[in-house]
C-alpha cells in the first residue's frame, strides 16, 4: 500500500472513531437528564447499546441501574442465554419476568394489532418488575428509524409512558451499530430477530403449538446453515420459507428436501414451500395491504 493510501485509512479510521463518539455524546447526554433508569432489554443490539448507555450514565452520576427481560412465549428458547451473556458483557443487572400474551384474546385473534395488544402487556410487566427493584422510569430500544415504520406497538410505549432514548437522540438504526461497534459490543452485527408470533399469518390464530413448530422449523433449517432466514405459518398448515436465492439450490437437494418433508411434517406441517420472492421482512403485513413484493 502507497503511503497516500495509508495516510487515506488513518484519516477514514480516525474520522470513523470522531463520529461514533459523537453519537456515544448525544445519547449519554440523552440518558444523563432521565436519570435513574431501567432498561427494557431484548438483548438486540438495539437493547444492548441502550443499557451500555445506562451504564455508562450511571457510573458517571452515582445511580443504579436495571435491566429487565420479558421472557415471553415467542421468544425462541436459544435467545436467552444469549440475552443473558450480553447483559453480563454490559455489566448490568439483570432479571427475566414471565409474560403470558397468550391469555389475552386480541392477541391470539392475530389481527394487525397483534403487537399493540402483547407490547401493551409485557411493558406492564416490566414497569410492575422495574417498581419492585426500585425504579420509575422504564426505557425501551425503539430508535429513529421505527418511527417511519409500522410499529403498532410503539402506541403501548407512548400509552405507558416508557421512554425512548435512542430516538430522543435522532438516532437510526446504522447509528446504533455504530455504537455497539464503538463499544465493542458481541450484539454490533446480530440481525433483528422479531418474535415467532409474526412468522404466523394475520388472521391465524396464535398458539404455543404454533409458536412451537415454527421455532422447530426455523432451528432445523439454520442448523444446516441457512441464513437469513423466516418460516412463515399460513392457513392449513402451510409453512412457507424464505430465504435468498443463493439458498435454492440446496434446499431443493433431493435428499435434504426429503428429509424437510418429514421433518417439518412431524412437527404438525402440512405442506412446505420455498418463497422464489425470498428472504422480506413485513412480507406478512405486505399480503395484508395487497401489495406483495416481487
């Protein structure tokens, strides 16, 4: 490498580091006038890089801080250990509450309102936990880019007054990974991961058989390395998977089709398909506005 070109990196890197402190600077700016807080953790890198902030903010001034999780039944199992090592990289105190959405009616009809009516519950949960450990203000990871998109559930947010620091601080969702690569965090490239409620179609009524048979199907297949990668759950047991196209070819191997076939049909699938429009998120939401993408 020439030294111009040498010289080109340092400046890039150096430019990199100015700007991601930066963004550190407004959110713990942010978090330094709400004070004492606790943090709705999912363990995304959304919720990661908010409680870093809170302990960071903490330290500074003198406060506790708290992290809860809301163990719900469409959270896939694997997900908690992990929530529970990234709560532990952050330094944060941490404890996990039992949520039961499935109780509630409006939820298992599975309307477009499905996570208005689950948020809604899992935050009363939260804030009951977060009260008993102390604390009255309670802070979610929604950043600014959420409030572009269809997010039923950021109205139980505003409903229940939680906060939402990364938006306060105009922050997208590029921002945030810069953050978590700026502190280092294992959560920087972790992909979202919503819950196994919205791999079921509008509609179709939520169960924790459901629940369970996509996470079956979703865990078979990425054990055989796929990724990125949704089972979709639709009328009459049809499991539809998607995927990118580079993954075509191998999943329609006649010995590992077969065996997918008897697998996923074990599991209570009827039929299985593969999505040829690939791997979309909201592509559930897209069906129901009539407006598929292609």
């Amino acid at each position: 490498m020439e030294r111009s070109e040498r010289q080109n990196v340092r400046d890039y890197s150096s430019a990199d580091r100015k700007e991601r402190k930066e963004l550190a600077e407004r959110l713990l700016a942010v978090m330094d006038r709400l004070g004492k807080i606790a943090v709705a953790f999912s363990g995304g890198v959304d919720s990661c890089v908010l409680a870093r902030a809170a302990v960071e903010s903490a330290q500074k001034n003198g406060w506790p801080t708290f992290a809860v999780t809301a163990e719900s039944p469409s959270m896939p199992r694997e997900d908690l250990e992990v929530i529970r090592k990234n709560a532990h990289e952050i330094g944060i105190s941490h404890q996990f509450v039992r949520t039961e959405e499935l109780v509630l009616a409006e939820y298992r009809a599975n309307g477009t309102d499905r996570c208005f009516h689950c948020k809604r519950h899992i935050l009363e949960r939260l804030k009951e936990t977060a009260r008993n450990a102390g604390f009255t203000l309670l802070a979610e990871g929604s950043n600014a880019d959420d409030l572009h998109d269809f997010r039923p559930g950021f109205r139980a947010v505003q409903e229940h007054g939680v906060r939402s620091p990364l938006c306060d601080a105009g922050l997208t969702k590029e921002n945030v990974r810069e953050l978590a690569r700026f502190w280092n965090l294992s959560a920087a490239e972790k992909p979202s991961t919503p819950c196994l409620a919205t791999r079921i179609a509008y509609g179709l009524e939520i169960t924790q058989e459901r629940l369970a048979q996509i996470e079956f199907a979703e865990n078979w297949l990425a054990e055989k390395g796929v990724s990125p990668l949704r089972v979709r759950l639709h009328e009459n047991g049809l499991a539809r998977i998607e995927t990118t196209a580079e993954w075509f070819s191998f999943l329609t191997q006649p010995e590992l089709r077969e065996e997918m076939l008897a697998e996923f049909r074990k599991a209570g699938f009827t039929w299985v398909s593969l999505d040829l429009a690939g791997y979309q998120s909201g592509s559930l939401l897209q069906a129901v506005r009539g407006k598929p993408k292609v």
